[in-house]
C-alpha cells in the first residue's frame, strides 16, 4: 500500500532516499492542456518502499504514474507517458473532465542503482542553489534522461546560433523572463528537451513580532511560504511565542539588505511604530518584492502615504503598497485579520483578480 507522507519537499527526500540508497524517481509535468490541475513543472517524488510527496495532477493520475515509476527504478530507463481524454484509458486514469498532461520519469542514480539518469549531485547542487535563492533550470533530453544545469546570464546568444547549445541557452532565457518551464520541440513538433525552472519557495517576511504574526506565520507556512518574523524587540519575537519560525531582531531595513528582497518575497509590516514600519515601506517599495502590505487603519495608512511622498516617493511607487493590508472579508480578531492577509498575498502572487470564485467565467 502507498505511504503518504508528512508534507515535505519532493527534491528535499529524493536527496535523503538516494543518499540511503534507496531507489527512487522523479515525475514531472513536463506540458499541459485544457483542465489539468497541476502546471507544467509540478513534481512528485516516489520511492521503491512506496512513499510518495509531491502531485503531478491533484489525484487524478498519480496511481498510474506511481506504477510506472516502480518501473523506470527496476530498468533505469526514462519514461515519457501522456494521459487524456483522448487515450482509451482516460477514464482510467482519471481525466475524464478533458484536461491532458505529459510526465517525465527519471529514476535517481544511487550506488546499487547505478542505471538511474539522474543523479545525486545536480539534486544537491539545484537544492543548494535553491537554499540560496538563485534561480536554477534542470534542462532534461526527454528520451535519454541527461540533464544540464542552466543559469540566468545577462550574455547573448550570436544571432543565427541554432546549435543546441545555443537554441537551449536563448530559451533558457526566456523561461527566466518569464517564471514559467516550457518544452522544447524540434520542427516536427517532436518533445526534446523540458527545460525546468526549480521553483525558489515563496518567502514572506512579517515586520513585527505581535499577535496577528503568530497566526499569520504558520498559516502561511502551511501553505508553502518559507516565513521570516522581524522585529528589533526581542522580548517579542521569542522561540516560545513563534516555534518553529526563523526569527531576526535586528531592525527590519537592515535584515532586509541582509536577506536579499527578489521577485518571490512578500513583506507585510504589523507594527503600528512608524519608526520600524517607515524604513521598512522604504526599503521595500525600492525593492522586488512581489507583494508589500502594512497593518493600519485608513487614517494611518493615509499619514503613511503622506511620509513616503514627504521621503520622495511618487504614486506609482506608492501604489505598490497594499494598505489597510488584506481582503476585505470583514475579519474580526487576529485568525481572521491573519487570514484575509493571506489571502490578498496569494491572489496578488496568482495575479488573480480580488473577487468572488462564483464572479469568474
């Protein structure tokens, strides 16, 4: 019987099982059409004892997956497998509501399973990269499994370069640009190669050590988001008050300059003291955060507009600022204030619209 697990990090356990030698394998969308629930990219980590994390589809085709997965750890050769409607198995599978999707499979190389396609070391390495928030691709040959790592570059391509070298590199680029993995097909519309942005976690970083953040941090942990509470006054920002929660207590401008700000980090300020939330508005509104949010009534956020247009800030800056911060649910007390601020962080980073499920066509 399959094991679920715990929610863990698909590449995180495929490091740990192949560093035990157990065989395992990866599976991942390498394209999707019509309703398939899981994009492109989407990874899941299956072992030969039967554990499993991670999802290709939300459940409708991952029995079919985990079964041939068992397959490429016995043989160690890649599999490329297609499911839809359109197969005679669709009902089999799941899919019956017309989406389709293509998995590749690729067992993992470990020292009694020598035949894998994958190996340990450019697991480590995307994982260390990861950990250091630089943006790395896994470039995979669909039909051999060798896999190249590929780097973000401000270098060009020459013009006319259609080697391979050149065509993955200037696609590379693209995929950067965009945030989003794609395949690359030959001029019969033949898959070659998947190139594959690991995903960087969502980070967010939380401006004041009070009740609403106890409540916000592991909520959005429980939803992917790697937390960070800041706040210069120790006697608050406590292991006792937020276990399990990387915790800085130097002053929020200065941790920020520390960490990094990039394009996947949301900084919410909770403070209600302009003299931490302020530095914090300035240094964040400079930066490329993809969300920035702060706590406070309209009279407040007002005041605060106007010290940032006093500090030089003009209003497309400003209108990066969400403030009062979160959906207006009509949230009394702090689960349900830490909630609708959660909410507005994954609409804004889904660039989804602010409204009702049953508004959308």
């Amino acid at each position: 019987m399959t094991k679920l697990s715990s929610t863990r990090d698909p590449l995180d356990l495929l490091i740990e099982w192949a560093r035990a030698d157990l065989p395992c394998a990866l599976a991942t969308v390498t394209s999707t059409w019509g309703s398939s629930p899981r994009p492109a990219g989407s990874m899941m980590a299956v072992s030969a004892n039967g554990r499993i994390e991670g999802s290709v589809s939300g459940g409708c085709v991952e029995g079919a997956v985990i079964e041939e997965a068992r397959t490429v750890m016995e043989t160690g050769h890649p599999a490329a497998l297609s499911y839809g409607v359109s197969s005679d198995d669709a009902w089999a599978v799941g899919l019956a509501c017309g989406g389709l999707l293509d998995v590749h499979v690729a067992a993992v190389r470990t020292p009694s399973h020598p035949q894998g396609t994958l190996g340990l070391d450019v697991l480590e390495t995307v994982a260390s990269k990861r950990r250091a928030r630089v943006p790395v691709i896994v470039a995979t040959e669909l039909a051999t499994g060798r896999t190249e790592l590929l780097y973000r570059t401000t270098d060009t391509a020459p013009d006319g370069d259609d080697t391979l070298a050149g065509r993955l590199h200037a696609r590379a680029q693209e995929v950067f640009e965009t945030g989003r993995s794609l395949r690359l097909e030959d001029e019969n519309g033949q898959a070659q190669w998947f190139l594959h942005l690991i995903p960087m976690p969502p980070r967010l970083l939380i401006v004041g050590a009070v009740h609403i953040a106890q409540v916000l941090a592991p909520m959005a942990q429980t939803t992917g988001f790697s937390v960070t509470v800041i706040d210069p006054r120790s006697q608050l920002a406590t292991a006792e008050r937020f276990p399990g929660i990387t915790l800085e207590t130097d002053w929020p401008d200065e941790t920020l300059e520390r960490l990094g700000v990039d394009n996947q980090t949301a900084i919410v300020t909770l403070t209600h003291d302009a003299k931490l939330d302020d530095p914090t508005l300035q240094y964040a509104l400079n930066s490329d955060a993809f969300y920035i949010g702060a706590l406070g009534s309209r009279k407040t956020q007002a005041s605060r507009v106007e010290r940032l247009r006093e500090t030089g800030f003009v209003d497309h800056q400003i209108a990066r600022l969400h403030g009062p911060v979160g959906l207006a649910i009509g949230a009394v007390g702090a689960a349900e204030i830490a909630l609708s601020i959660l909410a507005e962080i994954v609409a804004v980073r889904h660039n989804r619209p602010l409204g009702r499920l049953s508004g959308w066509t």
